[in-house]
C-alpha cells in the first residue's frame, strides 16, 4: 500500500510549456491527502524560488530541497546537510583565478557572482528570475548547501569535482550543473524524510523527469517517469506515464489504483 509519494517540480508538477500546474494534477494532489497519503516536494530547488512558483498554494506535507540537502516541514528542519568547508575553499580559488559564473546556496537565501548570457538562458528555461548578485565569500562563513556552476565544459567539469573531493554532481542542464555533498541527493533527503515520518520505502513513489530524479526512482517502490522525460531517464523509471500537459499524474496515479 503506498503511504507517501515524491514530486519533482520543474516539468513534473510544473509544466514548461504553460508555466503552471495542470488542473488535473491540483485535482491528483487534493484526492491523496483526502485519502491520507502522504505528499512530499522532492526537488533541486531552493525555498526562495519556490515562493515565486505557482505551487505556493498547493499543499505538500514537507519539502525536501536542493536535491536532498535541506528537507523541512511546517514544524521544523528535518535533516539539513552542508558542503564540507575544504571544498568551498577549493571552488573559490578556482573561480578567483578562472572566473565563471556560480550560484552558492545556503538556507534562507541563494547568490551568484555575477550575470550572463548562460545564466540568463537556465533561469529563462525554468521560469525563474536572476539570482541576487552577492560576494560568494560568504560561503567561507555561512554553511553551503549546493553551488552551481553555469556554462562550464564537461572537461572544466571535471576539474572542479577533482577540488571538491566531498561532492559529485548531476547535470540538469546543458548549461548548469549541481554540485552537492557526495553522501548526498534526492534518495539521501527521502530517506530522512521516511525516518521522520516512520514511513517504509516499500510504500512509497516518485514522479520525476530528469536526472536528479534517477536516485529516488531507484530508492522508492515505483518510480515514475513523465512522458516528456529524457529517455534516458526513463529507462531508469518502473513506469512511463504521459506527458505532464496531457495529465501524467493523475493518469499514473489511476493505473496504480492509488485514486
């Protein structure tokens, strides 16, 4: 019997094309928690950008953020893991001496060093305003739950995982990648969760799209892939559903029985 199930946000409960949640999925979402089953965000995103997103007045028993770094709920802070402080120093000097641009992610706010071309184009792509510009020294003070280096090759890619030796990566973007502690991710953060809320994972499932997704398909009973997911991606999934405009959600969660 499934007691609990993880959303990702961008292309899952938030389509690309209209910008906005389909109504079959607000139907989807008030059905489960009528039913008592448990619903969870289970996204990259940070609680600022979520604010802005029009999810904000949708109801989620508790939000795990930053693929898995920072899950919290009404009540308090779940489970919160930070990028050790050695590899924040490491990426600093980097970019001091080889600038790029990169988002640094602490708690309550997120911040870049500077603005361009491929900066704007991701946050274009995900309906999402320019992150504040501030000086990333901060990391060296405030703990650092996820950076995010914007327009780098897969060869620079790899030369700022070799300095930040307590962290691996996820490429959700051509442009953009997550950088996040090396024990950490979606399936981490849900795992957490499952403890806090004394759930199973045998009784749980994920809908997802991308690759930050794969880790949870793989940790929950079912993982659901979109039908605009990667193909790739869905490869890694239990189930194919439709495409989040043509209601994915509300048909998956049909063919379970879960409605």
């Amino acid at each position: 019997m499934i007691k609990a199930i993880f959303f990702d946000i961008d292309g899952t409960l938030l389509s690309h094309k209209t910008k906005k949640v389909p109504s079959s999925t607000k139907k989807a979402l008030q059905l489960l928690h009528e039913k008592g089953i448990y619903t969870f965000i289970a996204s990259g995103r940070h609680i600022s950008e979520m604010v802005d997103l029009p999810i904000h007045d949708l109801k989620f028993d508790a939000f795990i953020t930053l693929n898995g770094q920072y899950c919290y709920n009404a009540k308090e802070v779940i489970y919160a893991l930070p990028i050790h402080s050695q590899d924040i120093k490491n990426i600093l000097h980097e970019i001091k001496n080889k600038p790029f641009p990169c988002i640094f992610v602490e708690d309550k706010k997120m911040y870049i060093n500077y603005h361009n071309k491929a900066v704007q184009i991701v946050q274009d792509s995900i309906s999402t305003a320019l992150p504040d510009i501030n000086n990333l020294n901060r990391g060296l003070t405030y703990p650092i739950y996820q950076v995010i280096p914007y327009g780098i090759t897969e060869d620079r890619e790899k030369d700022i995982l070799q300095l930040m030796p307590h962290c691996k990566q996820t490429r959700w973007h051509s442009l953009a990648i997550d950088i996040i502690p090396a024990k950490g991710g979606k399936e981490n953060g849900i795992r957490e969760v499952l403890k806090y809320y004394q759930i199973n994972p045998e009784e749980t499932m994920a809908f997802g799209d991308g690759w930050n997704d794969v880790d949870m398909f793989e940790f929950c009973k079912i993982g659901i892939a979109m039908g605009n997911a990667d193909d790739d991606v869905k490869k890694k999934a239990n189930y194919i559903t439709k495409d989040i405009d043509d209601d994915g959600i509300y048909h998956a969660l049909k063919h379970f029985h879960i409605l």
